[in-house]
C-alpha cells in the first residue's frame, strides 16, 4: 500500500512524478494509489483527529504503533486502512506543521548576529532547514568541493523529483549549483523585498517554505516579534510579504528545498503567488519598517494594517478572507496538509527529508509553469487550474468545510484583534528595531499557560513511541526538532488569540497545540522526559545545557535532576586530540629502494614524484584557505605532469602506497574527522575569564557564528587534510591510480574488517579485565575510524566516474542502471553486510558501509546490489530499537542509529527509501547464529568515539548554546560555568606539560624512521608486559598482604575483647596501604622484563642506540599501562582480595589454626625484582671511523687542510704577486705555515684525498718559489728552505724532479723575506 | 652566524664592485671588521658567481674570447713584468681564473690534441703550459682569485668535508647514533642528507630526524635552491631536520622551524633527548 504513494500515476503531476520515483514502487499497485492516496491523508487525519478527540484510547495507537498489524488492539484502525507506516511521516508532518509558526517567527532575533543569516536562531528553524541547508552550501565552499556541490546541486534540481520544490522554479534555471540556495537568495523573484533586513529574512526561510503565508506575514511585519502573530488568521494581505518570505527561504534553504523537495502545493493561490513574486521583483522599494508594504492597493494597505494586528496569532488561518482568490485557494494555515490532493505523493517525502519542515514550496504556482518544466507546471496546474483528478474529489468536500468553517471563524476574529493590534504597531516599531528586545520579550514560557495538555500529551506520547520504535527515519533528528521547540523563542500571545487556538472553536487538528512557547516546551520537555535514556548518552556539555536551561528546569525540576546526574556519567567531551607532528611517509629501504623499481629510470622518477606530491600538499597546506584558492588551477598543471610520469613508468603501485599511507597519516585521527566547523574549546575558553561585557559579548557572537548549526543532517564531507586527498583524486583523475587505489583500499578494508577484537576477559569482575577490555576498545575504535576513512575513498573513487552535479532523468537513470548493473560492483556490499549481521559484527561494519555508501551517486541506489544493501540497513536499522534490552549495547546501536539516520538523510539517498514497505520486506536478514559470541555484544563503543563518528551529534550543544547566548541579557549560567573551567586550564604549568609533550613526541619521531616491525614489537611487548605486572603484583604482592593480614587477623582475633569489625578495618588499612608498593614493584618489574623481551625479539644487527631507546621506551609504556591500572585499582583489588579472605577466616573461626603463613612468595617476588638489570646487551658498536694513519697518539689537533690551504693561498698570491709594498712575508710566517702544514699532514682525521693534493702541490709551489728566492737572497732565506727541504721531504716529494723547479721564474726583486 | 637580512643587503651591496682579488677582501674585511671573514668570503662568493652568471655569456661570445687574447698577447709582449692577465681581467670584470681559462682555452686552439682535461690540468698545474710567460700569468690570476679556480674549488670541498667530520665528531661527543651519507647509500635510500639520527633528538623544540652539513652561507637564493632540492625531500622521507649553515645564513630564512627545517650557524646546545633515565611516566604518576 505504501509503494503506492510514490506510485499512483495520477494525473499530470502525478505521472510525471511517479516517473521519477520508479524504482521504489511496485508496479501494481497503481491503480490502487489512485483511489487511495488522496484518502489516505483523509484517513490519517481523521485517525489524528479520533485520537485527539479521545475517541480512541491513546494506549491503543501507542500499541498499535509498536506492533505493526496484528494485535487485536488495533481492529480499530483496521477499517480505516491505515499503515503505520504512513501514520509516522503524518504525525511528524502534523508537529512539525503546528510549530511551524512558534519556530518561525521567534523573536529570535539572533538579530545579534545580522551579517550572519545562517545563524540566526537556529530555534527557530526546523531541524535540518536553511541552516544546515546553507551550511551545506557553504561547507561546500573550499572543502566539500565538488561532491557537496553536487549535492546542492541536487537540492536546487530536487523540484523534478518532488512537486513541492515549485518555488525551485521561479529561480532561474541557470542557477548555480553549489551556490544555489545562495543564488537563489539573490534572485529577483523573491529576494528583493525583503532584502534589507537580512536577519529577520534569514531567520524565516525554513518556515516559508512550509507556509507561504507565515512566511509573508514574518516578513511583512519587520516589527519585533511581539508584534508578529504566531496563528494570524490573516490572509491575503501578507502575500506580498510572503514573496519576501520566500525569497529568502529559498536561498538558505536550497538544499532542504532542492533536495529533499517539499511538496505541499497547498493552497497557494495563483493571486498570491503573483503578489509574492512582484513584490519581490520589485520589492526594493518596501522598507523594512513599513508595514503597508508597497501595496498596490489602497485597501491592501488598511488590510495590512489590520491584518498585522491580528497576525500576530493568526498568521495562516486568516489568509484567506483577504486575498480574493479565497475561493479558489483555501488560504488555510493549517497546512497540515491533510487536505491536498498533492500532499500524498509529495508528503512522506518532505518529511524525510533532512529539512523536514519545510514542506511549503514557497513560490507560486504560476511561476513554476513558466519556467520549470514540467512537474511543477503540472503538479501545480493540477492544483489551481486544471481539472482535479477524480480521487480527489473526497479530499476537495473536505476541503470545502474546512473552508466554510474557516470562513466563520474569520469573520469574528478579524474585527476584534484589529483594535489592540492597531495601537501596538506604531509602538512597537522602534522595538523591533532593536533586535535584542524581542528576545527577552517574547520568551518567557510559563507552565501556567500551557493549553490542551492532554492533547498534548497525547501527541507526546505517540512521538515518542516513532522514536523509540525508531519509525522515525533519524532519531537524532527528532531529537534536534524536540530541541529546538524546547528552544524556541514566541512573541507573547494575547489571551484571545489564546483562546481562538486553544479552544474548541477550531477543527480539532487545527488547534495551535505547539503554537506558543508554552506549549512547545511543554512538548518538548514530555519528550525528553520520555526519551532520558536517549538524551543521557549526549555529551557532558550538552547535557550540563540542558540541566542549566532555565525552561527545563521551570517545566520539569525533576528533569533537571535526572540530567544533572547523567552529567556525570558522561564522559564524552570533545577533546583535541594531540597533534602528531610527523605528517610525512617515511622512506623504508624495503619497500622503497632501488630493487623494488624495474628500472633505474623508475626509480629516479619516483624520487622526484614523490617530492612533488609533497611539494603540492605543502602548497595546499599554504593557501588552500585563501579566498581565490582552486586546487585545480593552482596544482592541476603539476599534479597532471607527475601522474603522466607515473603513466610512463608504471609506478602507480609505489604511488598508491605513498598516496594512502599519507592519507591514513594524516586523515585518520579523530580531529581530522571533526566536523569543519568546530573550533577547538580551548579556544574559546581563552576567551572568557574576564567578564567585562565585551568579552560576554564575543563569546556570545563566537557560540553562534563561527560554530554555525548546521543541523544533525550534514551532508557528507571532506573535512581537513581529506579534502586535499579528494581534489588530488578528482584532478589527477588517473584511471589506473584509482584502479591500484581501489585494489588497496578493497583488500585493507577486508582486512580491517576482519580485525578480531577480543571479548573482555569474562570474569571481568577481577581487575584486569578492565584494562584489557580498554585496550581493546582503542583498538576497535582505531579500526573504526581507519575503515572508515578508507571507505569512505574507495567509496569515492569508485563512485567517481558517474557523479554527476544533477540528478539525472529518470530515463538516463534506468538505463544507466541497466547498464552497470552489468558490472561487477567493486565491493559485494551485500555479502560484507550478511555476513556481518551473521557474525555478529555489524558495530564494526556497519559504519564503514555507510562511509562506502555516503558517496553514491545518483543512480547507484538504484543498482540492485546497492538498493539491497540500502534495504538491508533499513531493515536493520528498524530492528535497533534503542530501548530494547537486546544483546547489543546501548552505545553500539546508539552509534548505529545514527549513522544509519545520517545516511538516510543524504540527498543522494531516495527519500521514498525509508517508508516502502517492500523495500523492507523484500531483502530479510538473516539472523544471526545465536552461538556466535561476535562485537556487538561487546562494549565497545564509547562516547568519544561517538562522538568522533558522528559530529554532527554536537549540534545539540550549539543549538543549546545560542539559545543560552541570545537569552544571555537575563544572565544566562553558561557564562558561570565556563569560568571555571577556563582558571583550571590556565592553571596547569605549561613547561612540564610540554617537556612531556616533547618526549612522547621524541618517541614518536623515533618510530618513524625505523622500519614498521619495530614499533610494533615494541607496542606489543610493553601491553603484554604491562598486563602480565598487573597480574604478577595480583598474585605476589597482594597475595602476600592478604596472608600478612590474615595473620594479624587471627592475631589480633586471640586477643581478648577483639572486635572482629574493628579489626577488619583497620588491617584492611593497612593492607590497602601496602598496595601501593605495587607502583613501585610494578615499576622494577617492567623495567626488567620489557627491555629482555626487546632484547629477544629485536634481530641481532639492531644497533645499540636503536635497541636502547626501544628498551627504555617499552619499559615506559610498559610502566605507565601498569601503573595506570594499578595505581586506580590496586586499592579496590586488596579489598575485594581482603574481604574474601577476611570472610573465609571468619567463617573458619572455630579451628583457629591457620595455614602457614610465610612470606615465602614475598622472598622470592622480592629477589627476583631486586635483581636490578643495568647491564645494556653487548653489542657491536660499529667500527670506528678508519684513522688508520694518524701517529698513535695523535690528539687531532692539527689545523684543518681547510684553513693551511687558505694560508698557503695568501702566501703564495703574495709571493706570486702582484702585492703592495705593505705586503711581505717574514721567515718567521713562513716557518709557521710549514709547520702547520707538517702537522696537518701527518693527522689524517680531516685529510681528504683532494685537498690533500692540493695542499701538497701548493707546498711544492712554495718551494719552487723560495727556492727562486734563494739566488737572490741566499744568506736571508738559509734557514727557511732548509726547513721547507725536511716538510717537502717528509711528504716524499722530490723537487728536483718537479717541473715548477725550471718552470718558475719569480719577479725576484720583488721578493722580499725578511 | 646569523645576519639579519638588511645586514646582508649592506654587505651584498658592498660587494658589488668589487673584484674577486685578494685586495677587494681585504677591503671588505676591514669594512666589516665584526663578520667573520669566512662569512664574508661566502656572501662575497655567492655573490660574485650570480654576476658571474649575468655576464658570462657576454665575456664567452668568440669575439670578445679573441679581442682578450689579443690584448693579452700585445700586452704581455709590451711589459712582459707587469701581471697583465690579472688586470684584464679586473678591467673586464671577469673572475681572473676565469680569464685565465679562457684565455689558455683560446691558446689550445693553436695547438694540437687539446681537450678540456688537458685545460683543467693546465689550470690546475700552470707549469704544465709550453709557453712559460702565460703559465706565469695564468698561476697569477688563478692563486689571486678568491672566487674562481682550482685552489678556491679545492678549499670549499675541503671545508664541506670538514664539516661533516667535525659535525660527526659532535655528534659522537653527546653520545647520539646516528647513519651517515655512505650507509644511507648503501641502503638504497634515494635521497641521503650527510646524517640521519638512528633517534631523534629535539633541538630547540623542534624534533630533527636529520642534520644536513652546509659549509656556505644561507642566503635567499641557495637556501630556496636547497630547498627544493634537499631539505624538503628529505622531510619528505624522514620528516623534521635541521641545517647547519657553517658559515651564517639569512636569519629571516628560518621561518620553516613549524614545518620541519630548523636552520642553525652552528652545532645546537639546546638537545632534547630520549631521556629513560627516570621514566617521567613513573615520576609523574607517582607524585600527581
């Protein structure tokens, strides 16, 4: 029956869409939808309506809700056909439409921040709306790149998938994709008006979509909140605000709009529409301020003014009276939708979506036509114009009273809230100016006010059943929703527009239940009260938040009680992690030498590619953040050059290793997988401490700007260093890398996939299983992450060749599928995932698949394989009721549901996927083999590393956060808790900290170079050896105190009068006080063991310095594995060992003697410990440098060759001339320099064959040229050229035979020696 | 020692006109009596072979190769005392070896069997040249040439390996392991810097993986040249390093320590070390 929803080929609209939505519905069924979609809305309304009416028992629909079908509780609902399938996205639909006025019109006014729409108060948004939408446009900026691109593109393409994406089509065709929503911004059609007031604009988009009138209302009334009326019955008056409206909520909200198309139709009449799109054509007129905006008509503008009183709670209901299309277009604000004739179709889809409010396309029907194409044109020309299918005929008679019940209600209320709100206007202008006001104004929820509480409850009560019966297609994203109502921010109701809501006067599912602040929360509260166990897995700041939110804690002190608690058992807190400052792939000669390359030109090529790679990363590194910046056309040349050189030498096997080893170096952290943008704490912490109100106040711009909230649905990324990775793929795009790419990637993940993880010891009630249990959880978790990250490439590089920047047509898609469903698929997604689920280890799969996944391309869901795979997890996801005590722990299925919640929000993913029916049906899982003990039984996923997965979940904090910091006038305690916070961090002495930093950096540094194996021997050996401490101290050391202590027990038990208690404590002490020597004993322990292990296990030729610092930094971590362990548990050990044996002592009384007590085990631990080793292995040390030649006790302190050469050069320019008469040389230089060359001769520790020559040629040089001398000066020179006679002849030169003997003739007068 | 960069443009531009002569050092010596002539000698050096780059081509063209010769030959004919060679070559601006080399280059041409090794020997050993008055002028320009010659190219290998020994000799005095270019060669390794530390220290902060030995002085153009060609290749391999510039360099060129190339005039004091002595996990823990 489901199917049938995307099916029934009705109509224009209808075919062309159901045309889009092929593949998920089942062919026969067709006929059925279209008889039974229309209804079906009807019936679900009417279901809502029984409900709320208590016509039905709520525990009913709550059973019938967690049971699907058979339980006789539900012959109720059975006459009325409904599945619950189609209820959920109804009821969703239904809150998400009845807050839709509280959201948007809040007061808001983030109007702090105006220069940022985006992060205008995210209360007021829907969950996944403009906000995340823009956030996605904007990530895309620099490091989603193409991929998010497409994505957006996606959105603002989404009007062919779903008819409510018509406002899509006022935009012009051409728009750009990534820029869509923000281009859509710009467009003339809408934008214009509205304009000038950025923030208030900005704040409403996600809501116009939903209702074209709210929206035009918000807008109309730039006023402050206050003013603006949550429930206007108002009507058409707002049309032209509502141009504005839209015009803004199509920019920010491109991705929501395109994307997960809305497709409320609804009444938008065609008058309307026109108003909406020539206001914002031409709206540049209309100030802000004025509330007669630029009405063509006078009467408009009294209309206006009226309406914007009366607006203020009436937003939607009124719309109609007004606007002269009344008729023709019901102007209801209830858009709940029901009554539509597109809605059916159009809605399950819009409430999946990521934006899931926004449902109301936003420009109007008219528009569409002329530039869209068909399925707006006709979805729309169905609506308005054309000839309603006959299935709808019931839907229209629905319609029609609803109509006529509007048009009483209209009547009445209109003239009565005209007087109040005509005086508040002109006063409240000034106000709105400021945006602060309306903040403190508006929101104040009081319990007191809260109305229709049972409904309410009610409501809250099947939500929640959705949620917990994950029905819903994201929990988290509920969870964001039901955060943002408690958020929300409502300009004060008056008690009339009070009652008109409340009371009975209204259809009972037109009722305001979430239309005032009160409400809301009072909602919200119920639901989080109902959903704790969920809420208390968040993170400590979220959850110290939420304990401090003046709203909870005025609603539900008991509430705040229960989070206050939680607060501590949280543990999840977003840590930087350290940053490793190795980021190059280090050169091992077995991998990387010479004889791994075919040829010498290989090699050589791979040197310099390799330096390339670097050379770009660098770059990257450099200005990739800069404005202009474009991989492409900065690195494109280069990155292209070196791949064409990897073409012509088959290297790109050796390249793949490099490319993937830097990529897991670099990317596999958990702060790289942050989202992009979170800033690190600390940060933000620096800036607080001081409280003068400028501070305050940039904290508070710094909570809401740079941490825009981007909704719990962020499209798939490429944060930090993998963004590089990504645009070195895309623009090398290098067939054969990616194949040797993928070949890797396929068989590393494989086998990470088949990491076995040990079950924790299972008597882990003794200590050591805890720590074991630890190690293993980091372990898991870095296989995690690591298969994450490279499936999240292979995902993209195998994707690569069909991405495509628009979804394509239903046609190319079927074809293209038939296509490559010829092909094999580089992963069996479908073989990894059964057997997963079979063994039990979906907690490791599961995530990486849905990495894989992530980056499908359009048609790749629709390939079998993917689409069973995509059915597979739907399936599984469905059975991961959170709630449920099963035999996966809560933190696994946490981290589970929401992965899974994510991927389904993706727009790559078909909306219709989640509720088909058949989908589900069709793929069954196998069940798992019940004896298979596999990890998801296991504890193994933390808050940290849910965190780190999935960081979106720290939207919560940000959404709280803002609120904190926008209602901060009133003193909010975010500011009282943070100082402290920031003292305790500045107080920590740095220098030791970053002494110990250096050291583990040191360690780390020292692994890099050294071949892999080294550092895993070394790792392994200090775990082994630090847990096999722990359980030598348990079975030394704390077993001879627990002898010790029995003894002194049954000593002190002969004595008379001895209180067995009394004793107990006081030996139990003293035991515990022992323990602590197990630090130290731990201590000598590992410092033995570790370094003999090392010693065995390290190959022989390990040089000493290399084995010595292996040594000592196993015995360090070996220690600090122990000590941690010991040190926080050796207490609790001793107790527990103590009270066991104090136990058996006392049961044994009666015989008082005991077993021998010596210290025997004691001797032994002691002597074996106490052989202190500080012998370092023998080991060659390496020859000593060759000084073979040097006389024997040569202590190297001849003047360098370097030094005499420079001497002898002077000398002999000297000599040779030209010199000045102040140059001359005396005997006695020259007796000097041929000593130091004598000297520098004979020690060979510097003498090098080149120099060596020289020196001695200059010699000879010299000589001749003395010896020249000689004639001229016989008597002066005597001395020295017999000198110069025993250094040459030392060095074995004979100068009768060199040529300068006869060759040299010196300007001999010149010459002078003194 | 580390010059600031306006520092080094006053030098630069003092060396402008100045010729490769022992006489124009001696000059610069005295006008920067605080350098160290060493420091001195190699910006100077450097200097000189840029401009010498920059004219080369002009001073190697045939016609100005014959106009030298010429005048040299006319010249030593007219005063056969006077160093002729050496003060055309200062009037020409061109390194004296250099004219030297081209001038017996354009000698050989008369004669038979001439090659280049035949040249270099000649430079190398003027006494090898047949026509003694030209030996006599070529030995003149060679030895007085502070820039150019086989003397000058001897002394600047002669310090290069200095260096290393004397870096090694440091190394082995703080007691640090350590593989030098050889094994590195042997290993396979593609890119060898003159040592690589079997464990790292840390200098100054900054963790150093590998010490390259340079014996000139570090400015702009060099270290850029190095860098493209060494240093980051061998980060690329080993990660983080350290350069000594022996004989100074740029101190604004430093600016890499981040990113892993710390530039250093000297052998380092401040060395982190391994230290396991006392286990800080152990110390720490034990009084926390």
């Amino acid at each position: 029956m489901l199917s049938c929803f995307w099916s029934a080929p009705q109509g224009n609209a209808v075919a062309t869409f159901a045309r889009l939505l092929p593949f998920w519905s089942a062919p026969n069924s067709k006929q059925q939808a279209e008889c039974q979609t229309a209804p079906a809305q009807t019936r679900m309304a009417a279901l809502l309506e029984s409900l709320l009416q208590k016509e039905v028992e709520a525990i009913k629909a709550v059973e019938w809700l967690k049971h699907d079908g058979d339980s006789d509780s539900l012959a109720w609902c059975k006459p009325l056909k409904i599945e619950r399938q189609e209820f959920v996205p109804f009821l969703l639909n239904f809150l998400r439409e009845q807050s839709c006025s509280t959201l948007t019109h809040g007061p808001a006014t983030p109007a702090k921040t105006p220069s940022h729409p985006r992060v205008s108060q995210p209360s007021q948004q829907g969950p996944g709306f403009s906000s995340e939408l823009r956030g996605g446009c904007r990530s895309t900026g620099p490091g989603t790149g193409p991929r998010s691109a497409s994505r957006v593109q996606l959105f603002s393409s989404t009007p062919s998938l779903s008819p409510g994406a018509e406002w899509d089509t006022t935009q012009p065709p051409s728009g750009s994709h990534c820029l869509g929503g923000i281009s859509a911004l710009s467009s003339p059609s809408f934008s214009s008006a509205r304009s000038p007031a950025p923030a208030s604009t900005s704040r409403h988009t996600p809501s116009e979509r939903r209702s074209t009138q709210r929206a035009s209302l918000g807008d109309f009334m730039p006023s402050p909140p206050e003013l603006q009326h949550h429930h206007s019955l108002s009507l058409g008056v707002q049309q032209q605000p509502r141009g504005r409206r839209r015009s803004a909520g199509m920019g920010g909200q491109g991705r929501q709009g395109g994307g997960r198309g809305v497709f409320q139709t609804e009444e938008v009449g065609p008058g309307r529409s026109e108003g909406g799109g020539r206001k914002g054509r031409g709206g540049g007129a209309n100030k802000m301020g004025d509330p007669a905006v630029s009405p063509p008509m006078a009467q408009m503008t009294t209309l206006v003014q009226l309406n914007l009183t009366n607006l203020e709670d009436f937003p939607p209901m009124g719309m109609s009276h007004a606007s002269p299309a009344l008729h023709t277009k019901p102007s209801r604000r209830i858009n709940p939708t029901p009554v539509s004739a597109e809605r059916p179709h159009s809605r399950p889809k819009t409430c999946f979506t990521s934006t899931p409010f926004s449902t109301r396309p936003s420009s109007p029907p008219p528009v569409p036509e002329a530039v869209t194409g068909a399925i707006e044109g006709s979805i729309t020309g169905a609506l308005n114009v054309g000839s309603p299918p006959l299935s709808l005929q019931e839907e229209r008679e629905l319609l029609k009273r609803v109509k006529c019940k509007r048009a009483e209600q209209v009547g009445s209320p209109l003239p009565t809230s005209l007087d109040p709100c005509t005086p508040t206007k002109p006063g409240l202008r000034p106000v709105s100016g400021s945006k602060m006001t309306p903040v403190t104004l508006g929101s104040c929820p009081d319990p007191s006010k809260v109305t229709l509480t049972s409904e309410l409850d009610l409501l809250a009560d099947l939500y929640c059943t959705c949620i917990s019966e994950n029905l819903v297609p994201n929990v988290f994203l509920e969870l964001f929703f039901v955060l943002q109502l408690l958020t929300s921010r409502t300009p004060a109701v008056t008690e009339e527009e009070d009652k008109d809501l409340s009371m009975g006067t209204l259809d009972v599912l037109e009722r305001g239940y979430l239309s005032k602040v009160h409400n809301c929360v009072y909602f919200s509260v119920r639901v989080l009260e109902n959903q704790f166990e969920l809420v208390s897995h968040l993170d400590k700041d979220t959850l110290r938040l939420l304990a401090e939110n003046e709203r909870v804690t005025c609603f539900s002190p008991s509430l705040r009680n229960r989070l206050t608690l939680a607060q501590d058992a949280s543990t999840a807190k977003v840590s930087p992690s350290v940053d490793t400052f190795i980021h190059s792939v280090p050169f091992q000669p077995a991998t990387d030498n010479r004889s791994n390359f075919s040829s010498d030109k290989a090699f050589h090529t791979f040197k310099k590619q390799r330096d390339i790679f670097y050379e770009v990363l660098r770059e990257w590194e450099d200005f990739h953040k800069e404005p202009r910046w474009e991989f492409e056309a900065e690195l494109g040349n280069r990155v292209r050059g070196m791949v064409n050189q990897l073409n012509s030498t088959g290297n790109h096997s050796h390249f793949a290793r490099l490319f993937l080893k830097q990529l897991v170096q670099m990317c596999k952290g958990p702060r790289a997988l942050g989202s992009p943008g979170d800033t690190p704490d600390a940060d933000l912490l620096g800036m607080l401490g001081a409280d003068s109100l400028g501070r305050l106040k940039r904290l508070e711009e710094r909570l809401i700007q740079p941490q825009g909230i981007l909704g719990p649905c962020p499209p798939p990324a490429f944060p930090g260093h993998q963004e590089f990775f990504r645009d070195f793929l895309k623009t090398a795009s290098c067939c054969q890398l990616n194949q040797h790419l993928k070949d890797s990637l396929c068989q590393q993940l494989l086998q990470l996939d088949e990491v076995s993880v040990l079950a924790p010891v299972v008597s882990s009630t003794e200590g050591e299983g805890d720590m074991e249990q630890q190690d293993e959880k980091q372990r898991f978790s870095s296989v995690l992450l690591l298969a994450r990250l490279l499936a999240k490439f292979l995902g993209y590089i195998s994707f690569l060749p069909y991405q495509t920047s628009e979804r394509p047509s239903r046609e190319i898609q079927e074809a293209t599928a038939n296509l490559r469903s010829k092909s094999m698929s580089v992963l069996d997604v479908c073989a990894v995932l059964r057997s997963c689920v079979r063994r039990r280890r979906t907690i490791l799969t599961v995530p990486w698949l849905v990495e894989f996944l992530s980056m499908l391309d359009f048609t790749g869901p629709f390939l079998l394989c993917y689409r069973t795979v995509l059915g597979l997890l739907l399936s599984l996801y469905r059975r991961m009721v959170l709630s449920r005590e099963g035999e996966v722990c809560y933190l696994n299925q946490l981290l589970m549901v929401a992965v899974l919640g994510w991927l389904f929000q993706i727009p790559v993913i078909p909306e219709e996927l989640f509720f088909t029916t058949d989908f589900a049906v069709a793929v069954e899982l196998e069940e798992s083999q019940t004896n298979v003990q596999g990890l998801d039984c296991l504890p193994l996923v933390d808050q940290q590393l849910l965190y780190t997965c999935c960081p979106f979940l720290g939207e919560f904090r940000k959404l709280l956060a803002a609120f904190v910091a926008g209602s901060s006038a009133r003193g909010g305690g975010l500011i009282r808790k943070i100082t402290p916070t920031s003292a305790e961090l500045r107080g920590t002495p740095t220098t030791t900290r970053s002494q110990q930093k250096r050291q583990v950096d040191l360690e780390q540094a020292f692994f890099h170079n050294q071949p892999p194996s080294l550092r895993r021997t070394v790792e392994f050996v200090a775990e082994r050896v630090g847990s096999n401490c722990v359980k030598h101290m348990k079975v030394t050391l704390v077993c001879e105190l627990v002898r010790g202590g029995e003894r002194l027990l049954r000593e002190g038990l002969i004595s008379p009068g001895a209180n067995p208690l009394i004793l107990n404590d006081s030996i139990c002490a003293q035991l515990c006080d022992g323990g602590q020597e197990a630090l130290e004993r731990a201590t000598r322990f590992c410092s033995e063991k570790g370094p003999e292990a090392i010693r065995v296990l390290l190959p022989d030729e390990t040089s000493p310095a290399v084995l010595t610092t292996s040594e000592n930094i196993t015995k360090r971590l070996a220690t600090e594995k122990a000590y941690s362990w010991l040190s926080s548990n050796i207490t609790a050990l001793v107790k527990r060992e103590w009270k066991t044996k104090f136990d058996r002592v006392m049961k044994s009384l009666p015989s008082p003697e005991a077993s021998g007590v010596e210290g025997s085990g004691l001797v032994a631990g002691a002597a074996a410990v106490s052989q202190e080793q500080s012998r370092t292995p023998k080991r060659d040390m390496g020859k000593e440098e060759a000084v073979t030649s040097c006389p024997p006790d040569c202590p190297h302190s001849a003047p360098l060759p370097s030094d005499v050469l420079v001497e002898i050069k002077e000398v002999l320019s000297i000599a040779v001339g030209p010199r000045s008469e102040k140059e001359a040389l005396t005997c006695l230089q020259l007796n000097a320099l041929l000593g130091k060359v004598g000297d520098t001769l004979s020690c060979k520790k510097f003498s090098f064959p080149m120099p060596e020559q020289m020196l001695i040629r200059c010699t000879v040089l010299l000589a001749c040229k003395l010896v020249s001398c000689v004639y001229q000066e016989r008597s002066t020179t005597q001395r020295t050229s017999s000198q110069l006679d025993t250094t040459v002849g030392s060095i074995g030169v004979n100068m009768g035979q060199h040529p300068c003997g006869t060759v040299l003739t010196p300007c001999p007068d010149k010459f002078r020696l003194f | 020692m580390k010059l600031s960069r306006a520092e080094y443009k006053e030098i630069v531009k003092c060396t402008e006109h100045l010729r490769p002569t022992r006489q124009c050092m001696t000059i610069l010596r005295q006008r920067f009596p605080n350098h160290s002539q060493s420091t001195l000698l190699s910006i100077f050096s450097l200097e000189y072979q840029k401009r010498t780059k920059r004219t080369m081509s002009r001073h190697q063209a045939p016609d100005s190769i014959e106009s030298y010769y010429q005048r040299y030959l006319s010249e030593a004919k007219a005063r056969p005392s006077v160093p002729v060679l050496l003060e055309l070559a200062n009037e020409v601006d061109l390194s004296p070896a250099l004219m030297a080399r081209v001038i017996v280059d354009r000698f050989l041409q008369d004669q038979e069997g001439a090659s280049k090794q035949v040249l270099n020997n000649m430079l190398r050993e003027p006494s090898l040249i047949p026509d003694q008055a030209l030996a006599n002028h070529v030995y003149q320009c060679t030895i007085n040439d502070c820039c150019y010659g086989p003397l000058v190219d001897c002394i600047k290998h002669a310090i290069g390996q200095e260096a290393e020994v004397l870096l090694r000799d440091k190394l082995k005095e703080r007691n640090l392991s350590f593989l030098d270019e050889n094994q590195l060669r042997t290993k396979g390794y593609d890119k060898t810097p003159d040592i690589i530390l079997e464990v790292p220290i840390a200098v100054e902060g900054h963790i150093v993986h590998w010490i390259e030995s340079k014996a000139s002085f570090g400015d702009d153009h060099s270290h850029r040249t190095y860098l493209n060609e060494q240093f980051w290749s061998y980060w690329n391999r080993f990660g983080p390093g350290l350069v000594i510039y022996w004989h100074g360099f740029i101190g604004e060129l430093d600016s890499q320590r981040d990113r892993g190339i710390l530039l250093k005039d000297c052998f380092p004091s401040d060395i982190v070390t391994l230290c396991h002595g006392t286990s800080p996990a152990t110390t720490d823990s034990l009084t926390g």
